[in-house]
C-alpha cells in the first residue's frame, strides 16, 4: 500500500514541520528524495535520518522565490536523475497574521509572493519532467483557504492557500491526461511554524479532541502521490479532524 519505489520525489519546505515528516515518509515507501529548503544544517541532517533507515536522499538548497534557485534543483534532479514523478509544494509562509487595518503592502506581498508565485514557478519548472513521467503534483493549502472555515483573520494568508487550490484544480483539469494534481488541506498541526501553540484552545474547536501530527499529514499526502490514488485528480483533500465541518 501506497508503494514509491523507484519514484523521484521533490519535497519544497522540506526542513522542518510536515516537510520533513513527508520526506521520511515517502523514503520510507521506497522514494529517493530530494529534500529542499533554505536550511542546509537540518536538511543534511533529515537526509542522515533517511540514511539511517536505508532510504534514499539528498539535500539542495532551494529557495521559491528565485528562478535561479529553482533553475538549478531541476538542473540537478534532470542530471542526476533524468527524470521526476512527485512534486509536493509545502514552502509557504504564515506571518502573525495581523488586523486588516494592519496589513502592509510588503507583508501581503510577500505572502503571495512565497505562497502563490513560488508555488506556480516550481509547478512550471517542474511541469516537462512531469508530464514525460505521468507524475504527480501535490500542493499543500490549508483548511483556512476553505469556503467552510471562517475562524480567525489572516486575509492574505487564507486568500494565498485558496489560490492554491483554485490552481492547482486548474492544472488537474488541463493536464489530466499527462499528471494528476491535488491538494491536501491540513487543519491546525504541531509544527515549529507556529510562534505560540495554545493546543488546549485549539483542540476545544476539533471533534477528534486532538491537534494534528506531522505524521498524520504525511501519511495522507503519501496515499495521494502513490498509485493508489490513481483515479484521484483536483481533489481538496481536508486532514484536520473535522475542524473544518
């Protein structure tokens, strides 16, 4: 079940939180990855994890808001490996999500630019080796860019993650016959993104009484880039508990 054996696998954001989780997960199945990020010290550090449990990894510096930056991973992932079958977009961004009456111009912009821009260049770099491999596109949005979820204020941020996912449908109906493209959207998960975690606050709106785990998140993005799901194309995958109900 959900078997990556023998598949490239590209992880953005893979330092730290569920991109890590997901890294080890998907080496777990039987994927090399390719463990990107900014912070080369953690990123060694998960491909020795990886190592340790005889999976396959490697670390390259990325950073989505440069075309260089992402110029040279594809460059690298082409040379090396001469193919790609998973993309997952997890780089993002989520600021202290201020009042509307305090959101500056450079705050939003950079939202976007990170969480919307750089998730479309990495789609487009990435696209040709996609679709020669009929690979797999998984963007990571979040239960804030859902119709459903009206809790808390972060405008751009919950506007960013649902242009995520407007996108990402876009892709799976227009490249349909070539790549599948989907989305996993978590719900409030203990990762080192948060500046301060009130679980007791947080696990009072979830029906499962619980926050999430990063595993919890890498196991579902797992099914989704696996064979398994392969009728599975522009769907709006919600791990959060039942927070979003």
């Amino acid at each position: 079940m959900n078997d990556l054996t023998n598949k490239i696998a590209l992880i953005t954001g893979a330092t730290s939180g569920i991109g890590e989780a997901c890294a080890i997960q998907f080496a777990k199945a039987g994927a090399t990855v390719i463990v990107a990020g900014r912070n080369s010290e953690k990123g060694n550090s998960i491909v020795d994890v990886i190592a340790a449990e005889r999976g396959q990894a490697v670390f390259r510096d990325l950073d989505i808001q440069s075309d260089e930056s992402i110029k040279s991973v594809i460059d690298f992932i082409t040379l090396k490996y001469g193919k790609l079958d998973i993309l997952f977009n997890n780089a993002g961004i989520y600021p202290i999500s201020p009042t509307l009456d305090e959101l500056t111009r450079d705050l939003g912009a950079s939202i976007l630019d990170v969480n919307v821009s750089g998730t479309v260049m990495m789609i487009q770099a990435c696209l040709p080796l996609l679709k020669a491999s009929h690979g797999v596109i998984l963007n990571n949005a979040s239960v804030a860019g859902l119709q459903s979820y009206s809790a808390g204020q972060s405008y751009l941020y919950a506007g960013s993650k649902a242009a995520i996912i407007k996108i990402t449908q876009l892709i799976a109906k227009k490249y349909g016959k070539q790549i599948r493209a989907n989305i996993i959207c978590p719900g409030v998960v203990r990762t080192p993104i948060y500046h301060y975690f009130d679980e007791e606050r947080y696990k009072s709106n979830i029906p499962m009484g619980r926050v999430g785990e990063v595993e919890d998140i890498a196991q579902a993005a797992n099914f989704l880039v696996s064979e398994d799901a392969k009728f599975i194309n522009g769907a709006v995958l919600t791990v959060d508990g039942g927070q979003s109900l």
